[in-house]
C-alpha cells in the first residue's frame, strides 16, 4: 500500500487529520477497525523491538544479554552531560520505525505523526515527561527548517499538551551536514559548537526533556545538554521515538 500525502493538511491542525486518519494498516494495508487507537495491525506492531531491559541506565543502549542494567563502557569512560536517553524502540531503517520515521521526517507524510506520538507516549517516555519542567525539541538551522517545512522534534513534543514545549530557547545557529552521512567521529566534529542559548533565564535550574526522532550516537543530544547545562539548566534528559542497535 502506497501512503497517501496529506501534507496539504498541515495548516489545519492535526485534529482535522486525526479526524480522517484512514482505518487501515499505514504499513500493509490490513483493516484494524475503528476501535483500534492507531492505523497500525497487531502483526505489523509484533515487528516492533521496544526497547527494555538490559540496557545502560545513562545513555540507554541495549544489551543482547544481560540480567540487569549496567553502564555501558563508553558511559563510564567518559560520561555523557545528560542525566538519562531514553527510547521507545529500536530502529531498523527497513522495519515499521525506520519507515514510519523516514516517511514522516522526509517526505512530509504528516498521518505517520500520531502514531510516532503514540509510541513516545509509552510508559518510559511518560515517566521522563512527568519529571521534566519543560520539553525542548532539538532545533533545526533555519535554511533546513524552511526546506522541510517544519521540525520533526518541534511536533512530536506537542504530543505532550499537558507541558510547556520551548521551541525558542535554544537555536541550531550552524548549518550542519545531515548526520546520517557521517562517521561517529565526524558527527561529533560536525555538532560542535553548533547550538546556543538564546534564553538562559527561561531555563535557569530547570529540568529539561530534550524531544527527537532518532538517537544514533548520541553526539547531537550531547552537544544540546552542554549548552543548557552551561546556561544554568538543573538536569537534561533526552527522550526519542528510537534509537540505533548496537550488536
């Protein structure tokens, strides 16, 4: 089944597309019915690898084996500035997340949002977003916001009406090559420096929840929880749809 685009509904808010969400599968085209609370069947959810235990408790990689958490190697050599990074599930490009996020980020495919929501709406994302004071989307640089049209992290934080989403406070005020093109050493170079706070009094000794699709080395949110942290944020915690599989 071939997604339909509805990005023309954009400017009508997300109530009038959640209103005509279609009642089959966004994947195979299989009817889930109207009780279903996502266009999504049970046997394309069942291919979803939720991220759980073991895992690293600070950067929150998963471990294939394992009885309990345990920081990872690189979390003890050289610990991460957030506090906790916290995924609902594992990302596969070719599987129900890689497509659901890609479809969505890149081709504008704004009926994947909701159920991208759902997902960070799990019980580990509910428990970081109780905590937090405000969430912060990490931001786009300008030329890039204006050839996508919007911020994919800006909209998955408005899936959380019931906190405050600062999406001013801190900017992306260098333009950066797309991440998914570099090695983990070039991403880290490729970030640096490359965000600021523009309103350190809003975020003055606040716990921030830093709001993105995709954790895949982590350099990004690190280099966003250290300018927050130097601008006088208490804790920064980061909160994806999904991230990498480290075998």
């Amino acid at each position: 089944m071939t997604p339909v685009n509805l990005s023309w509904l954009k400017p009508f808010g997300l109530t009038v597309l959640e209103f005509f969400l279609p009642r089959l599968c966004l994947f195979c085209g299989a009817g889930v019915g109207e009780e279903a609370p996502q266009a999504l069947c049970p046997e394309c959810e069942a291919q979803i690898e939720w991220v759980s235990s073991p895992l690293c408790p600070r950067c929150g990689r998963v471990y294939e084996s394992g009885d309990s958490d345990r920081l990872c190697s690189d979390c003890q050599s050289e610990p991460p500035p957030f506090a906790r990074a916290r995924a609902a599930a594992l990302y596969d490009p070719k599987g129900i997340v890689g497509q659901a996020i890609k479809r969505f980020k890149f081709d504008g495919q704004i009926v994947y949002l909701p159920l991208l929501r759902s997902w960070l709406q799990r019980p580990v994302g509910m428990a970081l977003v109780a905590e937090a004071d405000v969430l912060l989307p990490v931001p786009l640089f300008s030329k890039r916001l204006k050839e996508r049209g919007f911020n994919q992290a800006l909209e998955l934080a408005r899936g959380f009406p019931e906190k405050t989403v600062d999406f001013e406070s801190l900017i992306r005020f260098k333009n950066t090559r797309p991440q998914v093109e570099l090695t983990g050493k070039e991403r880290r170079e490729n970030v640096k420096d490359a965000f600021k706070v523009t309103r350190p009094a809003e975020l003055k000794s606040k716990n921030i929840l830093l709001i993105d699709d995709l954790y895949t080395t982590g350099s990004t949110a690190q280099e966003c929880a250290k300018v927050l942290l130097r601008a006088g944020a208490a804790r920064v915690d980061v909160l994806t749809v999904a991230r990498v599989k480290f075998e």
